[in-house]
C-alpha cells in the first residue's frame, strides 16, 4: 500500500517539478530579453492594499503620470522606462521581500519607494546590499537614508517638520500646553513627535501627556480619555490617516474640542472620509499645497487632473507630487550618468543639485536627503465628507 | 472622578462587543467542544453585510432607528446562513475525526475568510455609513454619544434574548442536553445535527450583530477586523470559562474594562500585554476560568 502509494506520488509529483522549472525558467529567458528590448526597468514597491493604501496609490499615480511624460518626449538614452510595480501591502516584511524580488527576479536597475518610513527602514538594506540605487518619494525619517550611500529621499526630513508644527503651534495658534498622540509601532510616528516635543518644549510650551496606540487600533476612547482630564489646548497626532481619521471622530465623542495638529502621513483623501467634521479645524504639515500657484505645479495638476478624471483621487496629493518628482529625478540622474547601470546612478544622483520640481527645488545634501521648504494646511470638511486642504504658511529650513 | 467613569463607559462597551463575539465561542465549544477559529471573521463578515446593506437600505424606511434595525437584522440573518454552511461543509463532515482535525480546519476555514475578504471586499479599509445620526448627551461631566447607548442596549438586549433561548424554551433545553451529552441526546430523539447548525447561526448571528455595533460607534472596517476582536473574544470565553454562557459575558466586560484601564491610566504601549497577562494570572488560579466548571479529562 505505501510503495504504491510513493510510486504513484513520484510519478505524480517529479513531472510536474520539472514542468514547473522548465515554465520559470522560459520566463526568465523571456524577461531577460524583454529588458535587452531597450526598456529600463525601475521597480516601485508600495503600500497598494491595506490602511495605508492611498500613500502607494498615489505615488504610483504620480510616478505613472512622469514615466508617461518621460517616454512621451523620447525616454531616457533613446530608451523607454517600464516600472515594475509591487504591493507590500503598508507591511516592512511584506517591503523587503517586494524589494527582493524587484531586485533579484525582475532585474531593475534602480527602486522608487517607499512612503512609510517603517517600510523603508526595512526595505534599504536590501537595496543596499545589492548596490541598486532607492529613491524613498515621501519616508521623512531620518533613519531611512542611514542604511547606505545608494538609498536617497526626495522630501524633507521629520526634524524640520517636528520644528514646522512645534512654531507653528506655539507662534501661530499661541498653544501653550499640548498633549501628544503617537503610534508606538511607526518608525515615523515616534521620530515626529520626539522632534515635535523637543522643539515645542525650546519654544516655552508644555507637553501635557504624552501617550501611544498602536496601527490598527480601532478604540482610542481610553486614551482620549486620559489625554481629556489633562486639558490639553492642543493634541498632536503625527499618525497615518486611518487611525488619525478615527482619533478626531472619538475626541469630539468625548467632548473634545481643541485643534488636533499632525504631519504628513494625515495627507490623504481618505482621512475627510473617515474623520469627517471632526476634523474641522486642524493642521497638519505637508510636502506641497495644490493651491501653490507656480506654473511647474499647476501644470502638474493639470496633467494629472485630465489622467485620472473620474477616478476618486483625481486631485493630486503629497504622495503623488513626490513620486513624479522622484521618477523624474531619477530619469534626471541616468541622462546626467549618460548610463542606466546602478553604479553610475548612484553617483549621479548624489550630484542632484537644483532639481526643479512639482514639490520645489530639490538638492540632495551630504546625507541623501532633501532640504525644502514645508507647507501647514488647515483641513476643512463638510457633513458629506467632502473635504479640502486650506492653505496656511510655508516654513523654509 | 469624572475622568474614572468616563473609561468606566469605554471599558463597558468595548466590553460588551467581547461579550457578543466571545458568546459565539462558547455556545459552538459547550455543543462541540470546538475552538471555532473562523468566528472572527464571521464578525468581520456581519460588517460587510452591513456595510453594503446600509448603502442599498440607508433612507429608504421613515427613521434611521428602523434603517439600522433592518441593516443589523439582515446581516444576521446572512451570517446566521455562513454559520450553517460552514457547519454542513467544514465542519460536519470531519465531525468524528480527531479535535485536532477540526481545529485545523477552523483555522483553515479563518484563512479562507479573511483572504477572500480581502480579494471581495478588497484590502483596504472601508468607512461604514452613519446609520444613526450622532447626538451628544451629557451626563454631568461625562460624554455619551446615542450610538454608544443603543450600542449597549442592544447588546444587552440580545445577550438576555440569548439567555431566555437557552434556558426557558424547548429548543433551549435540547441545545443543553448536546451539550450536556451528544450520544445520549440523540438517544433521546434529539436531532443534534440539527441543534448544532442551530448553534452555529445562532453564534454567527451575534457576532454579526457585534460586528455591526462596532461599525456604529467605531466606522472603520477592513477585512482583517475580526482576527485581533476574534481573538480577543475567545480569550473573553476562555477567562469566563469557556462553554459556559455568563462566563462570556463576564470575560468579555474584564477584558474590555481591563484594557481601557490600562491604556488610560497605565501605558497603552502594554495595553494587549497587560490584558492577556490578567488572563494567564486567573488560569492559573482557576485553570477552567472564572465560572468553568472544573472537568476531569477522561483519557
């Protein structure tokens, strides 16, 4: 019974693993003469699913939109660029296998991504081990660009914005006692509020209370409560929109009515959705303000307004402004190389020095990272759930 | 003061989702002496009816109280129908096997939940619909929202709808005696397969109701929602004293309370930590949880 048994499973299973290595294999031979096929191949890696979906969406709008521009008018080297995209699902493991396979099966020569900076901490160093250059559009922590001289960022880094929001709190609104909100599981929610606190703290404020919840919390009526008996004139949230969405929802529950304040990670459609009028009245710091009328930008929402008409974000936000801007610093980077090779890219764009971009002037600093200036938006939301970002002041480094 | 009965409130109505998902756990463990892991996402799933029904029913009756009724009802009816069918086709047919088959299959079945959710539904979070419009009422210093006090009565409600069912009608009393004894209740003339696809659309259709009051008060859902309250909830069943039905009710209120506390006055970094580490402290002292009986396993 059981020699019959393993003849039938041999003679089952070992045609059907060579089958399986014959098919991986023509693929390979496939790919590898797709990519001889003059194309330069750039992975995207993003969060394309799950709470934090808009950020990967938009990027790989925006990244869509300049690959578009870029093969429009003749591509790179008399080349065409073809990004291969993957959906880490917002998860760093999810990230780093993406990267891997990005790298190792579909051979690119250089990776866009990611926005959370979570994400990219855990991603880097796979690009860094295997040499191929990393454009972060929107990961504003500062570890990001630590793991090595071929990972670089387009946007500026949570330092500065922790200072944006502290002076614009303390100088602007007059807060004088804040509590701060953070997610203990995000890389990027705990560095904005350390720097958040340090600066406000300079700047002669208080911080109230400062407490945690973590990603994909639903309930945060226990710590809203907490923050409530403190009387806060201000709360600091520096999360993602889903969670953010929901915190300004229960605060005003609870009979909380001060500002909520936060960074870029509240940019997204979704957060008018989720947090509705609660939201009425708060802040947050950000990359780039669509009302911004210079014509390299306008004519950015313009074009990106006629791609995706009737598609629920047809207005561009942050994540979209920086992933055109890294793709087209990138295809920038190869036509100053005058090559495609990982190496010579890596070198050229260590040089980016006045980029001119949808999101301002880009130049890379010793670090790999972006100086530029950021914008404080107001959020306003109607009973619809219909909202838009009110432009409030830009705060140059 | 004012500030310890606010998380008093919180506590009680997370507390009492608990109840309602963790009731599910208990009544299929007390007729089968099966962990269904697939609950949670039954309760994932009593959302997303909601979430859809919601859109296709909100406005079309004369209140808002009658949209959410007919939303909720519905959605429990649809669960109630999954709960039969994963009966009939997962677990039935394995019935005599080993507990650790059906375990397994639990488990499978939770997967297959939560990955045709995502591929369904898809991945990302969905805003559920205001059903009832938000109205502040205010108690001395504390906040209540309307939704957090209809939340409550109906879970309430429901949970004593559940405990008349069991202990004051026919159907009840045989639901009992499967559990008490299923050979000897089917020497009696039960008709236990019936009383166990009974018990599962019953237990399906609270957590649908769980699912839905969650929505209410908290208006994100995703289809990865039901593994952390799922979780959470079988935990409530066991510190209760798994199979027995007061025993969910209570776990589910300790858990919920002791969560709130720890997050509004301890640190929520710990908050799960905390929770599951009062569970492990009441095993030890009580292996078969706060109402369990203690059983002698017959080897």
């Amino acid at each position: 019974m059981f020699i019959t048994n393993m003849k039938s499973l041999r003679s089952g299973i070992i045609p059907l693993i060579a089958a399986g290595l014959a098919l991986s294999l023509s693929a390979c031979n496939k790919k590898a003469a797709g990519s001889e096929d003059n194309e330069i191949l750039v992975g995207h890696y993003g969060s394309l699913t799950g709470g934090k979906a808009t950020f990967g969406l938009s990027a790989q709008k925006g990244i869509d939109l300049a690959v578009e521009a870029i093969n429009a008018s003749g591509g790179v080297l008399g080349r065409k660029i073809r990004v291969i995209t993957e959906d880490d699902q917002g998860n760093p493991i999810e990230a780093m296998t993406a990267v891997t396979k990005l790298i190792n099966k579909d051979r690119v020569v250089a990776l866009l991504g990611e926005i959370a900076s979570s994400n990219s901490i855990a991603a880097a160093p796979v690009a860094q081990q295997n040499r191929i250059p990393m454009i972060s559009p929107g990961s504003t922590n500062p570890e990001v660009t630590k793991k090595g001289d071929y990972i670089f960022r387009v946007c500026f880094i949570d330092p500065f914005q922790g200072l944006v929001m502290a002076k614009f709190a303390a100088n602007s609104l007059k807060l004088k006692n804040v509590a701060v909100l953070r997610d203990i599981k995000n890389d990027y929610s705990v560095g904005l509020a350390n720097f958040f606190v340090d600066n406000f703290t300079k700047l002669g404020g208080a911080i109230a209370t400062d407490i945690s919840y973590s990603e994909g919390d639903k309930d945060f009526t226990a710590q809203l409560t907490a923050i409530k008996a403190k009387h806060p004139d201000g709360i600091f949230v520096p999360g993602y929109y889903t969670e953010v969405g929901l915190i300004a929802r229960q605060a005003r529950k609870l009979g909380i009515k001060v500002t909520l304040l936060g960074g870029d990670g509240w940019d997204s459609s979704k957060l008018w959705e989720i947090g509705g009028d609660a939201l009425n009245g708060c802040y947050y710091s950000n990359h780039y303000s669509v009302d911004d009328p210079s014509p390299i930008l306008q004519k950015f929402v313009a074009d990106f307004k006629a791609k995706y008409k009737g598609e629920s974000d047809s207005i561009p936000d942050a994540m979209a402004a920086l992933g055109y801007d890294a793709a087209l610093i990138l295809a920038d980077a190869m036509k100053r190389a005058n090559s495609s090779k990982p190496d010579s890219v890596r070198d050229a764009l260590a040089q980016t020095r006045g980029f001119m971009g949808v999101t301002g002037t880009t130049t890379l600093d010793e670090n790999r990272n972006a100086v530029k200036p950021a914008v404080v938006l107001e959020v306003v939301v109607d009973a619809k759930g219909n909202g838009k970002n009110i432009f409030k002041e830009t705060v140059s480094p | 003061m004012e500030s310890f009965l606010q998380q008093l409130i919180n506590g009680i109505s997370l507390g009492s989702i608990y109840a309602l998902v963790a009731l599910g756990y208990t009544m299929v463990y007390g007729v089968l002496r099966l962990i269904n892991f697939a609950h949670g996402d039954v309760y994932m799933l009593g959302a997303y009816f909601g979430y859809y029904l919601s859109r296709l029913l909100q406005g079309k009756t004369p209140s808002h109280l009658l949209d959410a009724a007919a939303v909720m009802l519905l959605s429990m009816i649809g669960c109630a129908l999954v709960g039969i069918v994963m009966e009939r086709l997962a677990y039935r047919p394995v019935r005599k096997a080993s507990r650790l088959t059906l375990l397994i299959i639990a488990i499978g079945v939770s997967l297959l939940l939560e990955n045709a959710g995502q591929l369904l539904f898809g991945a990302d979070p969905k805003f559920f619909p205001q059903l009832i419009p938000e109205s502040h009422i205010k108690l001395g210093g504390l906040m209540l929202t309307n939704q957090q006090v209809i939340v409550l009565i109906t879970a309430v409600a429901l949970m004593i709808l559940l405990n008349l069912f069991i202990y004051r009608t026919r159907t009840g009393k045989a639901m009992r005696a499967v559990s008490f004894n299923l050979d000897a209740a089917k020497l009696m003339g039960i008709n236990t397969d019936g009383i166990i696809a009974l018990t599962f659309a019953l237990g399906s259709a609270l957590a649908a109701a769980g699912g839905i009051l969650v929505s209410i008060n908290i208006p994100g859902i995703d289809p990865l929602m039901g593994v952390m309250t799922g979780l959470k909830a079988f935990v409530a069943a066991v510190l209760g004293g798994i199979g027995n039905i007061f025993g969910a009710v209570l776990g589910g209120l300790i858990l919920g309370l002791a969560e709130v506390m720890v997050a509004g006055y301890g640190s929520s970094t710990y908050r799960d930590a905390i929770a599951f580490l009062i569970l492990i402290v009441i095993l030890l002292f009580k292996p078969s949880g706060l109402l369990g009986k203690g059983q002698v396993e017959k080897v």
